[in-house]
C-alpha cells in the first residue's frame, strides 16, 4: 500500500488500520465494487498501562475510496481525503483531545495518554479523532463519522 510516513525511528508505514466501511453502489462501466472508509486514529501501538505510544504524532485520518474487481479480487484506491478542522487547512490528528486526570486511572471517554516512540508524552488535539463509523449523506454527499474518543459527530 501507500506510505503515509515515516516514524522518528526510520521505519516506513504503509496506509491501513481502516475503521468504518460502507458500500457506495457498484461502477457502471466496470462492475467494480465502490467503497469508502477511513483511517483509524494512526498507526500507533499497545498501551504500556496508561502510555499508548503514536508511531506518527502529527498522522491525519483520512477518508478513503477503493473499487473492488469482482473478478480478480484486486482493490485500488481511488481517493484519499485527508481530515481538516471546520476551517478546511488545519489537519485533525488521531491524538487524544481529553486529558487523563491526575491520580486517576482514566477521564470520561479517554483511558490513555499519548506518547511518542520515546516515550515523550503528546500534545492534545482538541479535534482529534478515533474514527469508528462512516456513512455518506445521501442529500449533499457529505461524511458523518462517529468517535471513539468520545461521544462526538463529525461532519
């Protein structure tokens, strides 16, 4: 697949870790399957307690299109949107947008504490997304996504 990165150790990262799919109906002039997903929240490893470690900090989630071949079973993507705040340039990362309370094992809708590969613990993101659900707004073609993180629509 595509990289989407390298993580401050040298180790390229392909594109994947796709969360929400949903079917957009099938090419008229290929017969392919059409889909669209998303990243999750990045690539990023196994939580140490509290400690979840980022592979890429400043990763943004995105929204994917792919075509199935029938035939062949071949996937090739055909879009890729990377997720920006309502002021359409700043990037939403898949960091953590609540922080863990002191002396607490967790804070509503968020159980861990971002670090990087060094154990450096990361900035929040007060619009970062654990992306779980996707659906296309039939009316305008718009996305509404759900959150992990926390009770949250975004559109």
């Amino acid at each position: 697949l595509e990289p989407i990165g390298q993580t401050a150790a040298g180790q390229q990262i392909a594109l994947g870790g796709f969360s929400g799919l949903a079917f957009e109906g099938i090419d008229p002039a290929t017969g392919h399957y059409k889909f669209i997903t998303h990243t999750d929240r990045g690539p990023n490893g196994e939580p140490t307690g509290l400690l979840r470690p980022f592979l890429l900090p400043g990763f943004s989630p995105e929204v994917v299109r792919f075509e199935l071949n029938r035939d062949s079973g071949a996937i090739v993507i055909t879009q890729r949107l990377p997720l920006k705040r309502a002021d359409g340039v700043t990037p939403i990362t898949g960091l953590p947008n609540l922080k863990v309370l002191a002396g607490t094992a967790n804070t509503p809708h968020n159980d861990e504490i971002g670090v990087d590969l060094f154990g450096n613990p990361t900035p929040l993101d007060p619009f970062g997304g654990d992306f779980e659900g996707i659906v296309v707004d039939p009316a305008d073609g718009s996305f509404w996504m759900c959150d992990e993180y926390r009770p949250a629509l975004y559109h």
